[in-house]
C-alpha cells in the first residue's frame, strides 16, 4: 500500500510534537527534528509526484473508508506539483533561519519551531485533501499558526497587526464554513468529487447553491487578501519575524490561490462558474484593480519590505484574473503563476532577510552600498526581480506570456493593459532600490563619504545557499514552462 | 466605520436571507442533508464500529483525520499563548510575610533573593485572606468534577461527551482550584513542564495510535487494523481504537486550558492570578 | 395567509441564525473595543454553528445515539431506521469548529493582553492615536 | 418540540447577545456572553445536538468565560461602547 499521501502531511506533525518533547532535553534537537520532518515531507511529496506523474490521480482513504463516508487525501498533478513547491520551500528556508530565529527569538526558538511545521502541516494539508470541511479545519490550522507567528516579530505594532489579521481571518474562514453548509445542505455531502456530481443534477439557477459559492470565493478571497480584502496583509507581512515572513509570503496567498481554483474547477465545475453565472466580467475587473493598486500603492513605500509586501498584492490580480479569464490559457497561465511567484517571492524575501540580518532596518535610506558589501545577495535579489519584471530567460515572463494570451483571446484588453503596466511599475520600483544600493555612497561615521576600503559584510553561508538554489529554480522553471504547463497543468485542465 | 459596517452586515444579511429561499425547509426529514450520507452512518454505524453514540463514531472514525488536526488546533492555541505571553524576567516587586511575626515585606530591588519555606511567604500584590468556606467547598467539590470528566471522556461511545468535553471538564477543575486557593498552589502541583509534555503527548497518542495501524498494514487511523493487539475482544476493537483516541484529545485538551489560563491570568509570569 | 405562516414555520430558524449573525459580524466590523470584537466574533461563530445544527435537525427523529440492544454482543436486534434518528454530521463537524473557535478566542485574548501592556488600551481610536505618535 | 419554549429561548438569546455588545462594562459583557451561550446551549439541546450543547455548556459557558474574564482582570473594564 502505498502510504506516502499520508507520510507527507504526518512527517511535520509528528515532528512538531516531538521537537516540542525534545525541547526540554536540549533546546537545539527541536531543530534538527524540524529539519528532518520537513526533508521527509519533501521526499514523500516528490514521491507523490513521481506517483502521479507515472500512474495518474493517487487517492488515501483516511481510516480506510470509502470517500463519501470517510475523508480521503486526492493528489492530482495540480496538487503534486503544489505539494512539492511547500515543501521544499519550507525545508530550504527552516535552513536560511536558523541564524535570524536565534537573534530575533533566542528565548523560545524550539517553540517557533513547533509552530512552523504545524504552518507547515496546515499548508500541505490544505493543498492535499479531498473533503470541504477538512479544508476548513486546516486552513484554521495555518491561520492560528500565522497569527502567532506573526505576532512575534516587532514589539507593539506586530500584535496589532496580529489582532487585525485574526478579525479578518476569522470573516474570512467563517464565510467559507458558512458556504460549506449552503453547499451541504444542497447536497448532503462533503467530499469534493461527490459534491461536484450532485451540483450537476441541482438546477443552476438555485440560490443556495449560488449563495454557497460567493461565500466560499469571498471566504478564499479575504483569506488571498485580494485587493478591497487586502488590509490585513502589509502590516501583518512587515512586522513579522523575518523568519517566518520569508514563509509565508511566498506560500500563503499561493495556497488560497490554489483553494480557489481547485473550488471553481473540482467542485462547482468550470461550466457552472463561466456559462451559468455571468460574474467573470466582473471579477477579472477586480483583478484589474488589484493589479493597479497594488502596484501604485508600493510606489509610494519607502521602506524595501513593505513594497514587496504590496507587489504581493499586486500579484494575487494577476492569479486571480487570470483564472477568470474563462479559457485554458488563463487558467493555465494563473497555475504556473502559482508556482512562479512563490519561488520569485521566496527569492526576494530571501534576500531580503539576508538584507535584514546584516542591516537590520531596510528602510530606502539604508540600503546605500550593498553591491558592494553583499554582491551575493544582491545578484539573487536581481535575478528575482528580473523575473517579478517579466525579463525572458526567468520564469516570470512565461506566465505573463499565457496571462497576455489569455488576455487576448478572451477580448479582455484591459487585463492585458494591467499586466503590462504592473511589469512597467515593477522596473521603476526596482530599478529605484537598485540605483540607492549601487550609486548612492556610504555615510560613514565620520560624516564624510568613504569610497575606498570597502569591506564585504555578507550574510552567512546558510542563507546564501538557498538563495542561490532559489536563483537557479527560477531559471529552471523559466526553461523548462513549457514542459510544466505541459505535462501538469494542461492535463489536469482537459 | 459604523457606517461602512452596517452597509457590509446588510450585505451578507441579505445574500443568506437570498440563500435561504431554495433551502429545503427546516426539520424536513426529505431534505438532501438529512438522506445522502446521514442514512448510511445511522443504519452502518452501529454493525461496523460497535459504537452507539453515533456523534462519537464519526468523529472518531470515519472522520478521525478531521479531529485529528482539531486536537493539533487546540495545541497550538495553548503554544501560541505560551509564546505570546510568557515571562521569565523576574518580578521587581515583590511582597512577602514573615510567617513567625506577620510582617509584610515590599521587596523591591530585584537584586534580593528571599527564598520562601519556613520563614517567609510569597504574597500577591492584591491579596485578600482566602475564605474558609470557599477553600473548603472546592476542595471537596474538586475531586468529584474530576470524577466526573473520567467518566465523560470514557463513557463518549455510549452517551454524550468524549475526550474534548471530558478534557475541557478536567481542566476547569484545575483552573477552579486555581480560583479558589490561588495560582501558585496550582502550579505547584501542576508545573508548565508537566502541561507541556501533556499537551504534546495527548496528540502524540492520537497520531501515535494512527500511525500503529499503518505499520499493522492498515491505512493511517484504521483501528480495525489493530485487532491482533487486543486478542482477548477483537470484535469491538474500533470502540476501543476510539476510546484510546479519546484519552489523548482529553490529555491534550486538560493541559491546554490550563495553559491557556494560567498565562491569560498572570500575563504570562505565573505568579499570581484572580 | 396560511402560506406566509407555513413559510414561517419552515424557516424561522434560518433567519434567525441571519440575525444572530449579523449582530456578530457589526459587533466585529463596528465596535471599538477590542474585547467586543473578540465578543462579536464569538457570537458569529455561535450562529453559523446555530445554522449547521438547524441542519441535522429532522421532525419526529431522536437524539443520535442508538436506543436499545442493537447487537451489543455481536447479533442484531432490530433493524435501524435512518428516520428515527438525527443526521449526526453536523454535529460533528460543530464539535470541530466549536473547539477551532475557542483556540481562536485563547489567542486573541493574549494577543489583547500583550496589546495593552505595551499601549495600555484596548479602544481602536486611542490606540491609533499612540501609533500615530511615534 | 414545544415551539413556544423554543421561541422564549431563541428571544433572549437575541436579546442576550444585543446586550453583551453594548453594555458599558467589560465585566457584564463576559458575563452577559456566558448567558448567551448557555441559552444558546439549550437551543441545540432541544434540537437534539446533545455533544453539540454539552460541549458549548463546558467550553463557551464555562471556559470562555473564564478566560474573558481573566483577560478584563489583567486589561480594563472600562470601555466607551
């Protein structure tokens, strides 16, 4: 029998207890056994992969029960390739921070490792289970964990941020719950394939099921931080520890992005969503929104990690657009965007915490002359905003090239236009940090500028190495678009 | 903000009200909810596990996966207020009695360590003489809540109840001898390192016994799997399977309240409480 | 006539539970006290709860636990009628999200204590006043 | 199930719930809030979810209530709404 489905989310859980137990022998093995249970979670997930990739959907039939009756785990070649992406992130930056969580938490460090592998488990869970209430239970899972950990960054502000993000969240999550109930009550069932089989014989004109959809979409939509729904994520992001923000601001949005496209194509069914209801229009002009702002609103940051935490934003119009531009292109131009922008996203926040731990502000101000002091990192930085830009060889041009084709064969010129600006304001935003850290010269303590005898302070090896890895991903994944929209997400949308 | 608030309640107010229109009507026994999957557990349950309270069966068992990360839910909670809340720097005042002559003692130099024992008394700051009556009623009424939540978390597979109500019974016995007498009596007997390792080992058994039906050849949490352990009742080994699985969601859900309130209560020193 | 109360019989619990939560949400959206949102957001969870049991809930049906000697000792008595008992879904699935509520509700009150530690406040005017001042 | 009860609970649960969102005292709201959830108990009771209602009588009644007011013991009572 083949147990890795259940391996993948159990490694991290069970890891976070026994790091918890551990603790109290020597505070240090908590993060040895985090490090392992997030590698074995990685294995299984690639395993899984492998499995899907061979032999099509995988199923686990928790406590051995058939799907209707009992919860099972269903892995498609969208989830696998998810899958994967969250563990290997969560695996290479529990690397990067073990430096940052012993300056910014020392006292309790083998608790923020219990919590991450339970944000872990959550995400993974998230993106691997088959039941909607389950969906709930774990997004609860990754919500509680994130506004702990957010909380634990800047004295004050953090736990106000926190506080925001729990009201909020919890709207959020409750809208989804109260959608599963309308969806429930319509059908009888939580499992998302025998959901989708029974909306087919509900005539689509009923209300409830209407009324479950936009609670569900609205729900996922809070969760995403989509633009009017989006207060809750710059503060929530630049307050946490550095730690943490590098993990979930890559993952987070990403996850909810893939929840909702797997609601609008597993359960209600693209035909109910596109031919039925008549809301596409409309959204992709919030999308258009999103975009807009998100990218306008981080011109007028002055502060390095607030502005990514706006181009977040700005990405989610690009996602969420895209998969309701109601053709395969979009969609499949939004799914690989799922997979681009957490890696181009981990990248900047990487560097961005390598930034921090050298620096510690990055305010504009306080960037000047680290081309020259930390050339490692700033090639990473680069090469991610490159691709964050659109510039070919990275993987952010390939899908803001299926976004634009999709842009176009749907008429939806705006979207086009949206995305073509956002790339615009991108360069300008970049280009504005790039010119303070190479051009600007260093005021030393003497008052005067010193232009010779620069010395390198750069960050340590452990949070080099995933940067570089993360550098080389984003090439690859731009290399190889084709073959992934290929052999995973064309597939899966047939 | 008002404004904007009663515009957005409005809003969804009248999308359910909307929802609600093509709902089957309340209580119809015809209703897709109450046929689809709620026939086959009320007529199934009881021949496959053996279990007559049906809520315990399916949260247990058919839907062991979900209360699974329910429990994982209520450990974070006690570890996120651990780690939000908790104190070690020591106390700058402090106030002591001297036992022998009843002197109050104002300590507040951090530098001075009293060590209380025979000769001094560690006070609260806002003390008040503990009432005989109330110490006295608690005391003889702790020991039958505890009773109490034993049975509810091992009578769940026959009548309302189970691990997280039996749990959350437990630990508000604990919290209310914390009430009564005050906390640093509590924690005397309880210590955080206890709570801790309960709260993580109540899980541990929940995932541990999941896992033992995996290397037993099952899938995760398929108590069936487990018959050869227990030769002497196989027939009823997913009631038992349950009943193990509702021990850990009690450990776990007693030392989390408890977590949760003591460091709500002394903002995270541990100290002195209500 | 008889219609609008046939409506209303078949209904009302659904609208309350809107109502319910509704109060919830503006309690959430509107108050200014940190404490009363936490209260607000506790009411909300309560009604949705309120909603999936009005769910479960079956005319002429008992409580969700087997009456009588079905096969306690492995024989079968009489045959169980789904119609006798109350779907017990949702009341799982309660029992889930009402332990989710409370692990939300133990966090947030922590989050409110450090909150006013630091800012000795817990009313939003005042505290945006003290993040304004730095 | 006697509707009449039913509807005299589900009265003042509304009424319970209006007043622990306005009331001008932190400490009445928690208590307020323990009223509201062991009326609202009783409803899920009646309706037969009696793991639903049990659990609500020891969490939201009991432990809930606790925690909000160790929370208003260690914050304030006064509030402006």
């Amino acid at each position: 029998m083949n147990h890795m489905p259940a391996i993948l989310v159990l490694a991290p859980l069970s890891g976070a207890f026994f790091s918890g137990l551990a603790a109290w022998i020597k505070p240090s093995f908590s993060y040895y056994i985090a490090l392992a249970a997030t590698l074995l979670s990685g294995v299984a997930a690639t395993c899984v992969l492998g499995d899907v990739m061979a032999a099509g959907t995988v199923q686990y039939r928790m406590a051995g029960w058939a799907p209707p009756m009992g919860i099972e785990l269903r892995i498609d070649s969208l989830n696998a390739m998810v899958l994967v992406l969250i563990s290997a992130i969560a695996f290479l930056n529990l690397v990067a921070s073990v430096r940052s969580v012993d300056r910014e938490i020392p006292d309790r460090a083998p608790s923020f490792y219990v919590m991450y592998q339970l944000f872990v488990v959550g995400l993974l869970g998230v993106t691997a289970t088959g039941d909607l209430f389950n969906l709930y239970v774990l997004i609860e899972i990754t919500s509680l964990t994130s506004y702990t950990m957010i909380a634990l960054g800047e004295e004050g502000r953090s736990h106000l941020a926190a506080l925001n993000y729990i009201f909020i969240g919890v709207i959020g999550a409750s809208f989804y719950l109260l959608g599963v109930g309308y969806l429930y009550i319509t059908t009888g069932s939580l499992n998302m394939q025998d959901v989708a089989v029974i909306l087919k014989q509900i005539p689509g004109s009923s209300s409830a099921v209407l009324t479950a959809f936009v609670l569900c979409i609205l729900g996922v939509w809070i969760k995403m931080a989509l633009f009017p729904l989006h207060v809750w994520l710059p503060n929530a992001y630049a307050f946490a520890p550095v730690g943490f923000a590098r993990v979930v601001a890559p993952l987070m949005t990403k996850v909810m992005v893939y929840v909702m496209v797997r609601l609008m194509i597993t359960v209600f069914g693209l035909d109910y969503v596109f031919n039925t209801l008549h809301l596409a229009d409309i959204v992709v002009w919030l999308g258009v929104i999103a975009i807009l702002a998100g990218a306008f609103m981080a011109l007028f940051q002055t502060d390095l990690r607030k502005m990514l935490t706006y181009i977040i934003v700005c990405e989610i119009g690009y996602m969420v657009g895209g998969a309701w531009l109601g053709n395969t292109l979009g969609m499949a131009g939004a799914i690989l965007h799922i997979l681009n922008d957490a890696l181009m996203t981990f990248a900047l926040f990487l560097a961005l915490g390598n930034i921090v731990y050298v620096r510690k502000q990055v305010a504009f101000s306080n960037l000047q002359g680290l081309f020259a002091t930390m050339p490692w990192t700033m090639a990473g930085l680069v090469l991610a905003a490159l691709s964050i830009i659109g510039v070919p060889p990275t993987c952010g041009f390939f899908s803001k090239w299926y976004l634009v084709l999709g842009a176009f064969e749907a008429g939806a010129y705006h979207f086009a236009a949206a995305l073509i600006i956002s790339s615009l304001v991108c360069a300008v935003l970049f280009f504005k940090v790039f010119e303070i850290c190479f051009f600007e010269p260093m005021a030393t303590s003497h008052g005067h500028h010193d232009y010779g005898g620069v010395v390198m302070t750069e960050a340590p090896v452990s949070m080099l190495v995933p940067l570089g890895l993360v550098s080389t991903a984003i090439v690859a994944a731009g290399v190889y678009a084709g073959t992934i929209v290929n052999t995973l997400i064309l597939p899966f949308l047939q | 903000m008002k404004f904007l608030g009663f515009v957005i309640v409005c809003l969804t107010g009248g999308l359910l009200l909307y929802g609600t229109m093509d709902l089957p009507d309340w209580g119809d026994p015809a209703s897709p909810a109450s046929t689809h999957l709620s026939d086959y557990y009320i007529e199934h349950i009881l021949e496959e596990t053996r279990v007559p309270n049906l809520v315990t069966a399916v949260l247990a068992d058919y839907r062991g996966y979900d209360t699974m990360f329910e429990t994982a839910v209520v450990f974070c909670a006690g570890l996120a207020c651990f780690l939000l809340l908790r104190d070690f720097r020591p106390k700058k005042d402090r106030y002591f009695r001297h036992i022998p002559t009843g002197v109050m003692l104002h300590v507040k130099n951090p530098e001075i360590r009293i060590i209380p024992g025979n000769e001094f008394e560690h006070m609260d700051r806002e003390w008040v003489p503990s009432d005989r009556i109330i110490k006295t009623v608690c005391r003889i009424l702790i020991p039958f809540i505890q009773i109490y939540a034993l049975y509810v978390v091992a009578h769940g597979d026959f009548s309302p109840g189970g691990g997280f109500q039996g749990g959350v019974i437990f630990g508000s016995s604990l919290i209310l001898m914390a009430i009564s007498y005050n906390l640093k009596t509590l924690m005397k007997r309880v210590t955080e390192k206890f709570l801790s390792i309960f709260a993580a080992t109540g899980v541990l058994i929940y995932v541990g016994l999941g896992v033992l039906a995996m290397i037993m050849g099952g899938r995760f949490l398929d108590y069936g799997m487990l018959a050869p352990l227990v030769p002497w009742d196989p027939g009823h080994i997913r009631a038992l399977g349950m009943l193990g699985v509702e021990i850990g969601v009690g450990i776990a859900v007693m030392a989390v309240m408890v977590i949760i309130y003591v460091n709500i209560v002394s903002e995270g020193r541990h100290d002195e409480g209500l | 006539m008889t219609e609008l109360v046939g409506l209303i019989v078949a209904k009302y619990n659904f609208w309350l539970y809107i109502i319910l939560m509704m109060i919830g949400l503006y309690a959430m959206i509107a108050k200014n006290n940190l404490m009363k949102k936490l209260v607000g957001m506790n009411i909300f969870q309560t009604a949705i709860i309120l909603f999936y049991v009005s769910i479960g809930y079956k005319h002429g049906a008992t409580l969700p636990i087997i009456q009588g000697d079905h096969g306690g000792h492995g024989t079968h008595g009489a045959v169980i009628h789904a119609a006798e008992y109350i779907n017990p879904l949702p009341h799982v699935l309660m029992l889930t999200a009402i332990v989710v509520s409370v692990a939300t509700f133990g966090v947030a009150m922590a989050l409110c204590v450090r909150v006013y530690r630091r800012y000795q406040t817990l009313e939003e005017d005042e505290l945006r006043i003290r993040l304004s001042e730095k | 199930m006697l509707w009449p009860i039913d509807l005299i609970v589900l009265t003042f649960v509304i009424f319970c719930a209006v007043a622990a969102i306005t009331v001008k005292d932190l400490l009445g709201t928690a208590i307020l809030f323990s009223a509201y959830s062991f009326l609202m108990c009783l409803l899920w009771a009646v309706m037969g979810a009696v793991d639903v209602a049990f659990t609500e009588a020891s969490v939201g009644a009991g432990v809930s209530t606790v925690f909000l007011v160790a929370a208003v013991f260690r914050t304030s009572r006064r509030t402006k709404d």
